[in-house]
C-alpha cells in the first residue's frame, strides 16, 4: 500500500513518527515535495478564502498526492496535550479536504485526542494500524520505532540543529530567538527563506523546538490562565522563555494571516518581550507577502540589534 504524507502543517512536528510507522507496518511512504509556487497556487485555488495560508497550502500537498497513493494521511488532531485543544481547522481538515478535493482517494483519519489521557493515544494508534494489519502486536512495534524516530529528532534539537542540517550552527553574530508553528519555521517557501537569511548573515537561529519542555512549562505558569490551545502553549512558552534569556539579542514572530490563535498568543508574547526589554519583530505571511517587502523589515530589525548591541559597549 501506498501511504501519502502532505509536507505541510503538524507534518513538521511528527514526521519521524508518521513516515517510520508506516514503513514498519511494510507500507511504501510517499510524502509531497517540499512546498512550490505550483503547489502554494493549486491550494490557493482549491481553499476556501477564509483559511490562513498554511491550510491552503495544505490543500495544494494534498493534491499534489492524490493521483500517486492508495491512502492520504491525516490525523484529527483535536488535542496533542493534556488538557489542551488543538486549531479548529486542524481538528476539521480531513472533513475541509474530503469536500473541497475531488477524486481523492481515501483519507485516513484517526481521531487524537490526548485530553483522554493514555487511552486517547492507544485508540489513535490502533485507529490507524488497522487500516494496514490487524495484527496489534505489529501495530504496537510500528509505533514505538516511530517513537525512536522521533525522539531522535528532538535530540537534534535540543543539541540546537536545525531540520536538514547536520552540523552545529556557527554563527558569531549572536543569537536570535525565531518563534511561531513549525510549519511556519520550516517552509522555507511560505516564510520566504527568513531562517536560511539570519544564517547566512551570522546569526545562530533558536526555535521553540530546541527547548526543553520543562523550560516551556515555566513559562506558561506566569499565564494567569492557562492558554486553551496545544500549539499555542509552545509558542508563547518559548517566546517567553526566550525574552528573558541575557544571550538572545532578538525575537523573530512568524505568523499566519488570518489565525485565530495567533491574534492572542503575538499580543501576549510582544507583553513579556517589552518588559524584559527585548527587540521583537513581527513577521505576518500570507499568499500576498512579497519577499521584497520581508528582506526589508529583517535587515531594518538586523540593524535595530547591531546599534542596541554598539550602544552597549560604549
């Protein structure tokens, strides 16, 4: 069976997990092309208008794989932590896609939900083995080689990797704290390549992936309510934790027209970096941004910390 995994949205959060389960399972896993403009402007045309731009994208991927797999992946997530819920257009996209793609082949999509503890995890695990086997015991394995897999990824980057390179970041302009979903952080063509500029410049490049938990669990403790969401919760975590941090310089927000949850989290994380005194620049992507109008803004945000930084050592 032919298994299709679209390079988009919690795709960068789980991609060891989902790829080496389903080859464990004897499957043949096809995953999407790093994001295009054929593929940006497919699910442009696809979505509707009232997505943000990274749900249209996922609309392209999707179709990019429809004609090539037996079974498209794509889990409703609805919680991926405890007490938490997950965006409203994650936990309905399977429904979104179903409906606005046509001739797409089956969709498999287990419903997670860790609000239920243990057995929530259990039951989307067993959800999406018995697609392929009925044998438990193989299904059980499947998944505890995608757990390896996936520690393995965060063991990169807590040792402060980035995705797709193997060597420690040597920089020597200092380092700057880049925040947001992983989907924002990692396409490189829906963020215009903002991570690839501030290494190409010098600066070492922190997300809220290299953190540890602990450290994100602090954080969110200063809230006077804890944030509702599960992604959000990692995002204000590691802005915050970051804009007390003496060796960061900067705090880069990338973020999604038109997210819901976003509109909360940025106001929340611009608070804590003000007081800490922290220069915060806030990059907001859609379909229109142009990348004229991005290296801009970096290089105007660069300068800001060079003279704060000159100012300083006088």
């Amino acid at each position: 069976m032919r298994v299709g995994i679209p390079r988009a949205l919690a795709y960068y959060d789980y991609y060891p997990l989902w790829e080496t389960f389903f080859q464990h399972l004897g499957c043949e896993v096809v995953v999407s092309p790093a994001t295009t403009p054929k593929i940006a402007g497919q699910g442009i045309a696809l979505a509707t208008d009232d997505v943000c731009y990274p749900v249209k994208v996922m609309y392209g991927h999707v179709a990019e794989l429809a004609t090539k797999v037996d079974i498209i992946f794509i889990p409703r997530l609805f919680s991926t932590l405890a007490g938490t819920c997950q965006c409203p257009k994650l936990i309905g996209l399977a429904d979104m896609l179903r409906h606005s793609i046509p001739n797409l082949p089956p969709l498999l999509s287990p419903y997670v939900n860790l609000r239920l503890g243990r057995r929530g995890l259990i039951k989307a695990i067993l959800d999406t083995g018995k697609a392929i086997t009925r044998n438990p015991w193989k299904i059980y394995r499947a998944f505890m080689a995608g757990q390896q897999a996936l520690r393995a990824l965060e063991r990169d980057y807590h040792a402060g990797l980035l995705p797709g390179h193997s060597q420690p970041q040597r920089g020597d302009r200092g380092n700057v704290a880049v925040i947001g979903h992983p989907y924002n952080l990692y396409d490189s063509y829906t963020n215009l390549r903002v991570v690839e500029r501030l290494l190409q410049r010098g600066y070492r490049v922190l997300t809220p992936q290299m953190l540890p938990v602990k450290y994100l669990r602090q954080a969110n403790a200063q809230l006077r309510k804890p944030l509702f969401w599960s992604s959000g919760r990692v995002v204000f975590g590691a802005g915050a934790h970051y804009a007390t941090r003496p060796d960061v310089i900067g705090i880069i927000h990338l973020a999604s027209f038109g997210c819901g949850l976003e509109s909360l989290i940025i106001e929340l994380v611009q608070r804590v970096a003000i007081k800490n005194d922290k220069p915060f620049l806030l990059l907001t992507m859609d379909e229109h941004t142009g990348e004229a109008g991005v290296e801009t803004r970096l290089e105007a945000f660069l300068d800001m910390l060079a003279w704060k930084e000159a100012a300083q050592c006088v």
